[in-house]
C-alpha cells in the first residue's frame, strides 16, 4: 500500500514536472518572440527619427537665410522703439522735475509759515508760563506770610526773599 501511492506520488512529481517544464519553454518562446518584435519597433523607430533629424536639418539650412532677415528686421522694429522710449522718458522726465520743483518749492511755503507759527506759539507759551509763574510766587508769598502772621511770627517771609535764589536747570549756550 505505502508502496504504491509512493510509485504514484513519484508518476504524479514526474507529470508536473514535465507540464511545468513545458509551460517554462513556452514561455521562454513568447518572451524571444516579444523581445524580437520589441527590437524590430526600436529599429523602426530608430531609422524613422534618423530620416525626420535629416529632415529638419535640411528645412533648417534651407530657412536659414529666411531666419536671419526675419531676426534683423526685427532687431531694426526693437531699435527702433528704444529710442523711441528714450525720446519719450526725457521728455516725462524733465516735464516731471518742473512739477516736482513747484511742489517742492509750495511745500517748503507752508512748512516755512508753519514753523514761524510754531515759533510764535512758543513765545506765547513761554510769555504765558512766566505770567502763571510769577503769579504763582506772589501767591506763595502772600501765603506764607498769612502762615507766618498765624503762628505768631512776624515777617518771616522776608527773610527767605533775601536769600538768594538758585536757578535751575542747564545754562543757556
């Protein structure tokens, strides 16, 4: 029994094998046969862009003679209009520093007349600060003198008015 099914185990390992190395041949054949007609396209497709590169050259060397008065006439039509552009930016330019200055000059008009009433401002202001400040030390020594006439001193005001006074801040250049 074990015998047998190894004798048909073996028949069947055989078989396959066969199948198999059948199927591998035919596939070994249609791959030869791809690979060919692959080669037969590459070479087709090789000798039809060889003929288009011939092609083309000659279009080229025959245009070429075109080609070039084409590229002068048009280097003549780009001259042309850079010196028309020329032409045109002095113009815009001088016409626009002529405003430029106009407006320049009418700036520096008002700028110049706000600066002087600035300047008047200030003298105002400082007029008006040395008014309130002077004010302010009469004020101070009214008070201190009703202060001092309260506690029962009299005139210790005038004491500190003889005391010379400090000044304060930098000194004037």
């Amino acid at each position: 029994m074990w015998a047998q099914e190894m004798k048909n185990l073996a028949a069947d390992i055989k078989t396959s094998h066969k199948e198999r190395t059948a199927r591998v041949g035919e596939i070994k054949g249609e791959s030869r046969r791809i690979l060919g007609e692959a080669d037969d396209y590459m070479k087709k497709v090789a000798t039809e862009l060889k003929e288009m590169a011939r092609d083309l050259k000659d279009f080229l060397a025959k245009s070429e003679d075109t080609r070039k008065k084409d590229f002068n006439a048009m280097m003549g039509e780009i001259q042309a209009k850079i010196k028309e552009i020329k032409g045109n930016i002095k113009n815009l330019l001088s016409d626009s520093e002529e405003k430029r200055m106009t407006d320049f000059n009418a700036l520096m008009k008002d700028i110049k007349e706000d600066i002087g009433g600035i300047k008047k401002s200030v003298v105002n202001t400082l007029r008006v600060a040395k008014d309130l400040i002077s004010g302010y030390q009469g004020e101070r020594k009214e008070a201190a003198r009703y202060w001092a006439n309260l506690g029962g001193r009299e005139e210790a005001a005038p004491a500190e008015e003889a005391a010379p006074k400090k000044k304060r801040g930098r000194k004037k250049k």
